[in-house]
C-alpha cells in the first residue's frame, strides 16, 4: 500500500480566488498555481485540477501498457502517451482522450491494440475515472 500527499491552500470565492498547490510529499513538484480561470477559460500560466490529472492518466496509462506488452513477450522499446482531460463548468469532466504512439518490436496491430485497450480498462487511473462519460484511445504502432 501507498499513501500520496499534496497539500493546498485557496483564498477567496471560487470565481476570484486563488489557490496554490504547495506541495506534494514526494517533493517532486509544487508550487503551482490554481484559479477557476485556469481550470475553465484561459490557463495563463496556471494549472488545473484536470491537468493533473490528464499527466495522471497518461502516466498510468504507460506503465499499465508497458507492463501488458512486456507480459505478452513484446516489451516496448518506447511509449509517448498524451491524455486530453475536458472539463465542463457545471457539469465536471465528461471526456479522457488517450493517444499512444508506440514502438514495439516485434508485435502486430491486433495484438497491440489488444493490449492498448487492456490497458485503457485496467489503469487504476481509468478505474478512477469511472463516472467520466467517455475514456477514449488512439493507439499507434510508429
């Protein structure tokens, strides 16, 4: 088991406020900026909420990729994952688009887009993401 951190502070009313992401516990990153504009109109500079975790998706995504491919006897020689999180005010997220450019030695499309949409599934991300109407994938070998 895995506990992760992160640590914000806000100010103000949602439309005015402003908010820091100060720190998470790896220390890996932070701060950043946070505001409603970031998260709904014009990023500016800013993070989001779903920014974080469209890198999120992506990431869980890749290894959850590389390790299906490598448990079928194709490990991958390079995976470039982006993920396109849409967020809608008032509604929330409605949307995860994954594209995945892929160089595999070795394996066919079949085969790959099998595991691609395995992954797609089965990333703890994904499973998080549940309630999101629509997870999608582009999935290319290179």
């Amino acid at each position: 088991m895995a506990d992760r951190t992160a640590t914000v502070t806000w100010g103000g009313s949602l439309m005015e406020g402003a908010g820091t992401i100060e720190s998470v516990g790896s220390g890996s990153f932070g701060p950043l900026d946070v505001t409603w504009a970031s998260r709904a109109e014009d990023s500016d500079g800013r993070t989001s909420p779903e920014e974080l975790i469209a890198a999120a998706h992506a990431a869980c995504f890749s290894m959850a990729l590389s390790h299906a491919l490598a448990q079928a006897g194709f490990p991958a020689e390079r995976l470039e994952t982006s993920a396109t999180v849409t967020f809608v005010p008032g509604t929330g997220i409605t949307k995860s688009a994954l594209t995945v450019r892929a160089t595999v030695p070795g394996i066919d499309e079949a085969t790959f887009h099998e595991q691609a949409e395995g992954a797609r599934v089965g990333c703890p991300v994904s499973k998080a993401l549940a309630a999101v109407p629509e997870i999608t994938l582009d999935a290319a070998l290179s």
